[in-house]
C-alpha cells in the first residue's frame, strides 16, 4: 500500500512462464551490486531454485491495475549468526524504479513471511543490500526494517562485498 491506502502492488507466485523477468533483469544496470550479469545455464539454474524453493516463495511483482509485472522479490531460508532466519532480495525494472513500487512490494512481503512466522516459521527477516548501494538500503528503511550494522560477505561467491544488515523481528505487529 502507498502512504494513501491504496494497493498499488501484488505478489504473485512465481511460475514457470516467469523465465523472462529474470532474462529482463540480468542486464549490468540491474546486476551491478550483485556482481554482473549471470551466464544462460546460471539464470536457469536460478528459475529453477526459484521454482523448487525448499522453504519460502519467489514472487512476480505486478501493478495492482492492470497486472503488469515490475519486478521480483522473494524469501528464503538462510543461516545468519548461528540461526535460521529468513532473507529477501527483490529488483524492480528500470521503467519502474524511483515509484516507491519495491518498498510497497517489500512492505507486503514482510506480512505474507509475518504470517508463516506465525504458523512456526523463523522469527526474523534479513536483507542485506551492499552497503552503498543507497536505493536498495532505502527500500529497507520505507520498508520498515530495522538497521542492524554491516556485516562482510561474498556475493558471488569469492567477491568480498560490504553490505548492510536489515531486519524485521516477524513476532512484533505491523507499525
């Protein structure tokens, strides 16, 4: 929902017709904080995962008039500091960025994991955007994660990266 009330996005569960977004979003603008653009066999071996989720949901982020898809987000498990908790990532494309669309698709997809946290899933949500990669960490704030401090990582694996440890404690309401 936007600061007025209105939806302006949905999640919809990712399908096997939806190999094209991720085509659409393996461009060097969209992969720049991620490390490039992935190679044919990487981004089907990603459609897959994304379709064989073990725990958690990728999702089709679509305009709530009209239907038309602007991007992706998702959940899934991670270990993180010695527990299991969820993590999100999400793109929106580039005709639909600067909308305040990937804060309301986020905002959105912390109440669907609020809901499996209350059916025994984990209590927290992570995302960690690179460090200063500025809309992704605003995204985080609009959103309504908490700023944990940055942590390293390696993404891909082998590229050592900074990056910023946001979180929802999923047990709290939604403000």
């Amino acid at each position: 929902m936007d600061l007025d009330g209105v939806e302006q996005v949905r999640l919809v569960p990712w399908a096997e017709a939806d190999f094209w977004l991720l085509r659409r979003t393996n461009s060097p603008e969209m992969t720049e904080h991620l490390g490039g653009p992935e190679t044919e066999e990487q981004l089907v071996a990603r459609h897959r995962r994304y379709l064989e989720l073990p725990a958690g949901c990728m999702y089709r982020v679509t305009l709530a008039e009209g239907g038309e898809t602007v991007g992706a987000i998702g959940y899934w498990e991670c270990v993180w500091q010695g527990a299991t908790v969820w993590e999100t990532g999400w793109g929106i494309l580039p005709g639909f960025q600067g909308r305040g669309l990937a804060a309301q698709a986020a905002r959105a997809l912390v109440e669907v994991v609020r809901r499996e946290a209350g059916r025994g899933g984990h209590p927290e949500l992570h995302a960690f955007p690179k460090a200063d990669h500025a809309a992704s960490n605003g995204v985080c704030r609009k959103a309504g994660f908490t700023l944990r401090g940055q942590a390293g990582f390696e993404y891909p694996k082998g590229n050592p990266i900074r990056s910023n440890d946001w979180y929802v404690d999923l047990r709290t309401a939604a403000a």
